[in-house]
C-alpha cells in the first residue's frame, strides 16, 4: 500500500514538472497519467452462503499515450475489500436445545493489486475540453486475504462458518473502463469514470486441509437453529471474481517532445478569424472557434471577442482548417494555406453564419425588474406547426432559442410559485437581411400566497359579463399557471368602478368573476383548484367612491379582475 502510494505521487511529480515545459497545445501524439480514488463493489462466487463480501476502496493510476483517436495504456490498481460473516448467531440453539452465546469472529480483509495494458479509444470534443475513453485492459492481479472465521467456543467449540480466503500472486484479469474528462486548460482536467474487473479462475486458500465450512441454521422469528448438517470443502476449488467501481481523480496531459510544431529557433505566426453573419453581416461574439491541421487534430482553439475576432497567436506556417459553432450551430469552413502566411502580417480569414433562423436572445426577469431570474424554464410553441421546444435560464437569467423566419411562435415561462407572461412572436416583423439577434425580455411574478396580481386585458362590454375574444389570451396565461402548479388553489375576484348601485355592482362582478372562472375551467383545470369572487365597487383603489368627480381614467383604474394563490 505505501509503495503503491510512493509510486502514484513520484509520477504526479514528474508530471507537473515535465507539464510545465511542455508545448501548450497537446492534441495529438501525448502522455496522459490519470491517478483516481473510488469505490469497490465486489462479487465473489465461492459457494459460502453465510458470507458477504463489502466493497472498498480503489486506488488507480492509468498511464496512456495516444496517438490520435486511438492509444495504448498501462493501468495499476490497489483494491481493498472485506468479507462479512451473516451467520445468524442471534438467539442461536443447536440440535440439543441448548442457546450459543459464546462466539469470536475472524475477518481478513482482501486485498487486490492489479496491473494490466491494452488499447484506448478516445472521442474528443471540438472544443478540446471534453473527452470520453473507453480503456481495455488485460493483465495480471495479486489477490491476498480473506479469511472468515466464526467459531463456537463452549458448548460445539467448532467453526460454524468458515472461508480460507485467497493467497494468489498472478490471476489472469480482464479490465473495461469508461472515463470522461473535462480539461481546464491544455495540460491539466479532472476525471470520473467507471470500470468492469473480472479476475479468471482464483484459487483459494487452504487452512488445516479445509477450503470452506458452515453449519446449516434455520431462521425464525423466534432466532434461529442448527439443523445438524455440516457442509465441509476440503478442495480448493477455482473460481471467477468480479467488480465494479466508480472513481474521480485529475488528468494530466503531457505533448511528446519529439512532435513539437515550432521552437525557439523556428518562424512563428498569427491568425486573426472574424465571425460573421452572412445574411446581415453582423458580427459574432461569443462563437467558439477551432483550429485544426490537415489530419483534423485541434491546433488551438478560442473565443471571439466583442469584435467577433479571435486571434492564434504563435502558430506555425502550416495548411490548417478553420471550424466555428455558435449556439450550437456550425459555422462554415474555411482554410488557411501555408503560402498565405507571410512574416510579420497577421493573417485574416473570415467564417460565416448561414443559418436562416433567427436567434432569440432573452432574459427572464421579475415583473417591474431587472433581476434576473435563473431556472426558468423558457418554453416557445410554435403556433403554425403545432410544435415547442424549450432551454433553462442560466444564472442571470438569460436563455438563447432559434426561431424560424415563418411563422408565429408564443414564449412562457415555467417555475414553480412564478407567474409568467406570454409573448407572441411574428418573425414576419423582423429582417433577417438585416438581424440574426431578435432580443426579447419576458416577466415572471411570484405569486404569493395572499397576493393580488392583476390580470390585464379583461375587459367585458358595458353591463355584460360575457368572456370576449380579447380576453382569452389572458385567461389562457392563468390556466397555464395553475396547470403548471396543479397543488396550488387560486381565486378570480373581478371589481367594478362606483357607478351604478352597490347592489348592481355586486352582482354584475359576480356574474364576471363566474364566466372567468367558467372559461378556465373549459381549458382543463379542476373546478375544485379556483373558484370565483364579486367585489362590486367594495375595493376601490383611488378615491373614486361615489359622489367623487372622476375621469374615466381613474374608473377604468378601479374595473379590474384579479387573481391570486388562496392561502390554506
């Protein structure tokens, strides 16, 4: 185990070290080391019933070398597992009638050293900072340990339950593993994966001429018994063990000095790429941009600036091959020939935007706000096609949809307890020679158990209570609310100006509040989650009570319909 634990930290060492000198952009013909701590689940197949075995802990290093999408590599594994005795010794009589009470137990831990080679397989991202590898390994492994022994020292004074364990020093093993690494910068990542071991016909032990031994017991509510019948194996027989584990650890990626493109000697260059709309000529910030040479291994990569520019710096004079993607979205490519680079010039290449959609930049905001409301989710229907798709608002709130040029498209928000409005998009209002950015905010209230959100646009023709076209939208906001919180109750109040009698108000508001909550219904929510309020001219907002002089502004001010979240 220290041994192990020297080796494991003389590589990280030596890693560092190396990595601080070596070249900053490690795509292709690298040294990768990947030391990893995890958790052991093992399965031991040895015919002992009254024997669990626990998992442990997996101490690893990998030590690959890849050459493209392809590699060898050389794991080393320390696993420690240990067995468990489940012999059921609590109220435990044996054939005679007589309870055992006097017992000691003997558990070994196990432990397993494994050391195996073979191929890597590595997908990487076009960014270079993710990866996923599938490692086959084949090799050797030490197992030791593993002795279980519980015995019966006064009245049968025998083991009632009893594994020799395992002293192999070179067990042929199997090893597949999944890792997936995310790099922070040319040399350095972290790592989590998952492995499958199998070890291939282990030995076991044998002590005083006995492999395994049990009694067999019965089990009861009462506790348990001896039965009489004594299972003794006197041959070490062979058998497979298997695992599986999960483990996190760092990756450190080291470029083959021998596959340097430049040196302190030889001529460096630069290449300045501008992002570009081809429709509207904007340009592009934010667009991630890679650089890859003729094999399509990435030279370097980056981000454009605020100008749409991002510039490789120190490269050599080489064919390369220019990619871009913006919101997922690819970009076309371009080339940048060796003849083109020319010393002390900047070379200048452009690669373009030709998708025709729209991209949809928003922020989800609380209503009257600029707060940013992270988690929202943002939700566009598209109301020709019958179709919707949807994104989560990131920290502050923004979101980033595409949107056809034909069209009309309704966007919502989603979050728990929030009210959110509805917006309708006509992209037929838009230029698409002239934007790709169509910029829209949409506001979310939170409805507060008690608290009164107006709902706007409710309006209802002079003495009627009928629901008119012009109002449905609205309503429509509101069954969509409830539908998204269906544990919630909520209550429709509609409220008239002063004029008219208190009586006739009352009722008139009644009537009102009953065709909203009606129409809400019709849209599938339960009647039993809202219900419907009249308060005539009772809450006025203004000082237009009757008798009082007042515009029709300030009436208008006092006819509203309201709703909010019933308190239980």
């Amino acid at each position: 185990m220290k041994a192990f634990m020297k080796t494991v930290v003389l590589l990280v060492v030596f890693a560092c070290t190396w990595g601080s000198v070596a070249q900053t952009h490690p795509d292709h013909n690298y040294w990768q080391l990947s030391p990893r701590v995890g958790y052991d689940f093992p399965t031991y197949d040895n015919d002992t019933p009254f024997i669990d075995y626990q998992g442990g802990i997996e101490l690893g290093l990998s030590v690959d070398y890849y050459w493209r999408w392809f590699g060898i590599g050389l794991d080393l594994d320390y696993i420690k597992n240990s067995p468990e005795s489940t012999f059921p010794i609590d109220n435990l009589i044996d054939i005679s009638g007589t309870t055992l009470t006097d017992f000691s137990l003997r558990e070994e831990g196990i432990t397993r050293l494994f050391y195996g080679i073979g191929p890597n397989f590595q997908y990487v991202s076009p960014s270079n900072k993710f990866k996923a590898e599938l490692n086959l390994r084949g090799g050797l492994a030490s197992i030791k340990g593993g002795l279980t022994e519980l015995r019966e020292n006064t009245v049968i004074n025998d083991r009632l339950n009893f594994h020799a364990g395992y002293d192999e020093g070179s067990v042929l093993t199997g090893k597949a593993q999944l890792r997936f690494t995310y790099f922070f910068n040319q040399t350095f990542g972290i790592h989590a994966g998952a492995y499958y071991m199998r070890h291939f016909g282990v030995q076991e032990s044998l002590d005083g001429g006995v492999a395994a031994r049990y009694y067999d017991a019965t089990i009861s509510e009462q506790g348990s018994s001896l039965t009489g019948d004594i299972y003794t194996r006197a041959e070490a027989c062979e058998h497979d063990i298997s695992s599986v584990g999960v483990y996190a650890g760092v990756t450190i990626k080291l470029k083959s000095k021998h596959d340097n493109k430049c040196c302190t000697t030889c001529e460096k260059y630069s290449l300045a790429v501008t992002a570009r709309d081809k429709f509207s000529r904007q340009v592009l910030p934010d667009t991630d941009v890679a650089l890859r040479d003729t094999a399509g291994n990435i030279v370097q990569t980056g981000t454009t600036n605020t100008f749409g520019i991002v510039v490789f710096n120190d490269i050599a004079k080489d064919d390369y091959v220019i990619d871009g993607q913006l919101y997922e979205v690819g970009l076309t490519t371009n080339n940048a020939g060796a003849s083109e680079f020319k010393e002390g010039q900047t070379l200048q290449k452009e690669i373009l935007y030709e998708d025709e959609n729209f991209i949809l930049q928003g922020k989800a905001v609380i209503c009257n706000t600029a707060t940013g409301l992270p988690g929202v989710d943002v939700i566009i229907k598209n109301l020709t096609a019958a179709e919707q798709k949807s994104t989560i608002t990131d920290e502050n709130g923004t979101y980033i949809l595409h949107i056809g040029q034909r069209g009309s498209y309704e966007l919502r928000g989603k979050k728990d307890k929030y009210f959110s409005q509805t917006v309708t998009i006509n992209p037929a209002e838009y230029d698409r020679s002239t934007t790709l950015f169509v910029k829209l905010e949409i506001c979310l209230e939170e409805a507060e158990c008690g608290k009164a959100i107006t709902l706007n646009n409710i309006l209802y023709d002079l003495d009627k209570y009928d629901i008119r076209p012009d109002a449905r939208p609205e309503l429509n906001r509101l069954a969509q609310f409830m539908k998204d919180n269906p544990g919630i109750r909520v209550e429709v109040s509609s409220h008239t100006d002063s004029r008219a009698s208190d009586s006739y108000n009352q009722t008139l508001s009644q009537n009102r509040a009953n065709a909203a909550v009606d129409y809400v219904v019709s849209q599938g929510v339960s009647r039993s989650k809202i219900t419907g309020k009249g308060y005539g001219e009772s809450r006025l907002l203004n000082e237009c009570a009757d008798g009082v002089s007042c515009s029709e502004t300030k009436h208008q001010i006092n006819r509203r319909t309201e709703m909010k979240v019933i308190c239980n």
